[in-house]
C-alpha cells in the first residue's frame, strides 16, 4: 500500500484517450486529487507554466508525435517545472539509465516505468519512489540551507548527533554492523540532514572536528555493545582532508585502545576523490590504517567517483556498491550485469561486497542472487539513534524470517 499523500501534484502526458484515462483512474483510486492530463509534450509544457504550484511527477509517454518525451524531459528541468518522470510503457533499459544520467543532470530524478498492463500496484511503487527520492517525510531537507556561521555555531554548541544504519548478512540476516551517519539536531529548524552541512564543512576545513567528536561517541557506543555481549562493527565516512594527516591510524589506535576495542571493529569509507587531494600523504594514511588492523571499504562505488581504477593501489577489503546501481535492480537488467561484474570481481580480489539503498524484498533477493554478501537500506532499517538499535534487531529477525518464508 502506498503511503503518499493527496497533495501530490501529478500530470500525465499520454496521446492515447483510453491510456490517458485508465492512469487519471488509477491516480484517483488511489486517493490523489490535483492529477493534470495532456496529449502532448507541448501541452504539458504550456499548462505547467499556467499552474500555480510546482509539478511532482510528470507521467508520460517517450514514443510521442511532436515534441517527443525525451525533449519534454529536457524543458522541464531546465526550466525546472517539475520534480520527477516516470515513463509510460517503456522497458528498454539500455536507454532507461541514459536517461536517468540525463535526468540527473537536469536536476530531475525518474521514478520507473509504468508497465503495459497498468496496475494500480506499479503505478503506488512509483508514487513511493518519490517519497524515497526527495525525503519528502523529513520536511526539513526543504529549509533553507542553513549559513556557514550557523554551521559553525552548531558545532561549537555540539548540536551533531551520531546516528547508526544496520548492515546484515545477506545469507542468514544476522546483524553484526552498521554505518556511523551524522545528524543535526538544529534548536529551532529541527532535524537537518548531512549533505546540507558536510560539503561546508569540508570546505571549511573543519570536517575532522565533527568526525573526530564522532569517533568517541563510536568507540563509547562499541564499548558499551561489547559489554552486553554484542560485538559489532561500524563504519566511518572519513573526508579526503582527513587522509592528508599522517597521525590518523596513531589516532585511531589511540582510541581503540582507551575504550578497549579492536581496530577491526572500526571501517573506514573512503571514496576515490579523496584520493585526489595529495596522493603520496592519503596512500601512506591508507597504508598505516591498514597496518594497524582497521578495515577499509570503498564507498559508492559505481558512480564517478569511485571506480575500478582505484581498487589497484586500494588495499580495502569492502566494496559498497552504490544505491544508483541497487535500488530498482531487478527491473533492469543492465543493472544486474553491472552488478554482477563488480560482485564477481570483488570476490576474486578477496573483497566482501556491500549494496546500499535496498529498499524493497526485490532489492534483496537480487543481491542475494548475485552473490553479494551484505545489505544495508531501508528494507532492512533507515537511520536510528543508538539506543533503539538493539530493540530494532529484534523486531528485524522476525521480519528477516518472515520475508525468507514468504519467498518460499
Ligand atoms: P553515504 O555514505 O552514501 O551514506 C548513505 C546514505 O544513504 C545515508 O544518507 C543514508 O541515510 C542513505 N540511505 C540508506 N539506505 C537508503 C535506502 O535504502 N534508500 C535511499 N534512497 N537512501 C538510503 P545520509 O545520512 O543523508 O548521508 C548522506 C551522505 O552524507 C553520506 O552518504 C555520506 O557521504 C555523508 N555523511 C553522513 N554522515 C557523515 C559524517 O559523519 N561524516 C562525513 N564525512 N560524511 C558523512
Ligand atoms: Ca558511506
Ligand atoms: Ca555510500
């Protein structure tokens, strides 16, 4: 069941009558008010601009006489009339992630396809997709951007929380770590998330502040865990600035040893940019931090900023494979081939594989066809502060189960 809400602002753009209909029906039983429909590109075009509020999702047909839908997909991010595409009857998946590129460059995102036999089921997954897509539960992402002085304030005030992401075994389910990923908890904004103040303070030079006020807080929590009998692992996003101190791995055993864990219960993520910064200082940090027994993953792995190239002079034992290559997997096959090519190279490389952004049991049972060893996504669970991590991995054996009986 769909969880969307009647507000959504929806148009489709469908030359056929009876298609054009049989979608607007679709859309209404499902309980959405303000639907648009049009015959063509340029229609949609000239009603969007005419409407007073902001298009979310635009359906409609690429094969189309006159402006074709590829063109109208240009128009409406360059002029920014609308949110996000899906596309009707398309299912040629070579062109599909042509177009998500191009998409993304236009500051659109595509949502899928709506499949030939029209299903009120496919047409909600797409619905549900937006939601995924632009966050649209957490209100917050749609402030302001917060200044570089509030930013800066914020941390002086340790307004920064940790919060931790599950990563399961995609063979047995079982939960043995998870991701560090920070949050700030803003006095009067609320809840604000990282990619709204981590490139600044990167670009501030200060990210280390905030990371390095994390890895107590990990170690604290690690500490804690093992004493209740739970040993996991967490990963770190660590900035390229980082890398260029060649004390890091020191500080980190330092760390290690007061709280009394073990180096390998910390991994690090790191990305190909960083490598960038000054090479020969970042390749003796990596070296070192190997050394002294802490694990490195290689994060997003399958955008442009990490790539094959980098797995040469990368001694990481973990390649996450990023949500752009998992999330919707099964509906394209030329995303399994990529998949499968990276999961089958990192096994020969003595590598464990992580896919990111699983969102639905499809996602899942993808993944675990191919061969990939670890899960992390909202299937499994989003983001949660420390304290509800141990509740939530009961809650989750007992879906775990659930959904390996229900494949059966
Ligand atoms: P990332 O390292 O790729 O982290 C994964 C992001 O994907 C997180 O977003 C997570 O909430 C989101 N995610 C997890 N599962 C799913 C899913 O199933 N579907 C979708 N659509 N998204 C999913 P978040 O927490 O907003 O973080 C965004 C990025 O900010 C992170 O991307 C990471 O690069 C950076 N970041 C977060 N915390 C820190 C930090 O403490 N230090 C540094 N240097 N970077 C951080
Ligand atoms: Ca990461
Ligand atoms: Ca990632």
């Amino acid at each position: 069941m769909s969880h969307c809400s009647s507000e959504l602002i929806i148009m489709v753009v469908e030359e056929n009558d009876v298609k054009q209909a049989t979608i607007v029906n679709i859309l209404k039983a499902i309980g959405l008010h303000h639907i648009l429909s049009v015959s063509s590109g340029q229609d949609c075009i000239d009603m969007i601009k005419n409407y007073p509020l902001p298009v979310n999702i635009v359906f409609s047909h690429l094969d189309m006489d006159g402006m074709d839908g590829i063109e109208l997909l240009r128009h409406l991010g360059e002029q920014q009339l609308a949110e996000s595409f899906a596309l009707i009857e398309f299912n040629d998946f070579a062109i599909l992630r042509t177009l998500e590129d191009m998409a993304e460059q236009l500051g659109l995102s595509i949502l899928g396809c709506v499949e030939q036999t029209f299903t009120q089921e496919n047409i909600e997954m797409i619905l549900d997709r937006y939601y995924v897509h632009h966050n649209k539960s957490d209100p917050e992402e749609y402030g302001d951007m917060p200044t570089q002085a509030e930013i800066i304030e914020g941390l002086a005030n340790n307004q920064f929380i940790t919060w931790y992401q599950p990563k399961v075994q995609i063979d047995t389910g079982e939960w043995f770590a998870a991701e560090a990923l920070s949050r700030w908890v803003h006095p009067e904004r609320g809840m604000i998330y990282p990619t709204q103040y981590i490139p600044v303070l990167e670009e501030l030079g200060i990210v280390d502040k905030l990371t390095w006020s994390q890895i107590h807080v990990i170690a604290e929590n690690l500490r804690h865990w093992l004493s209740l009998g739970k040993k996991i692992s967490v990963s770190i996003n660590i900035s390229p600035s980082m890398l260029n101190d060649r004390l890091l791995a020191n500080k980190l055993t330092e760390v290690t040893n007061r709280y009394n864990i073990s180096q390998d219960q910390m991994v690090l993520e790191i990305t190909e940019s960083m490598l960038m910064e000054n090479l020969a200082n970042s390749l003796e940090t990596i070296a070192r931090m190997r050394l002294q027994g802490f694990t490195l993953s290689m994060d997003d792995f399958g955008t442009g900023y990490s790539n094959l190239h980098q797995l040469e002079r990368m001694p990481c034992s973990e390649l996450k494979l990023d949500k752009s290559l998992v999330t919707g997997a099964h509906e394209n096959p030329v995303r399994c081939v990529i998949l499968e090519s990276n999961i089958g190279m990192a096994k020969k490389l003595g590598m464990k594989t992580v896919g990111e952004g699983v969102e639905t049991v499809e996602d899942w049972f993808i993944l675990k066809q191919l061969g990939c060893s670890i899960g992390q996504g909202y299937l499994i669970a989003k983001p949660m502060p420390a304290n509800e991590l141990l509740a939530w991995s009961e809650e989750w054996s007992l879906r775990y189960t659930k959904i390996i009986n229900d494949q059966k």
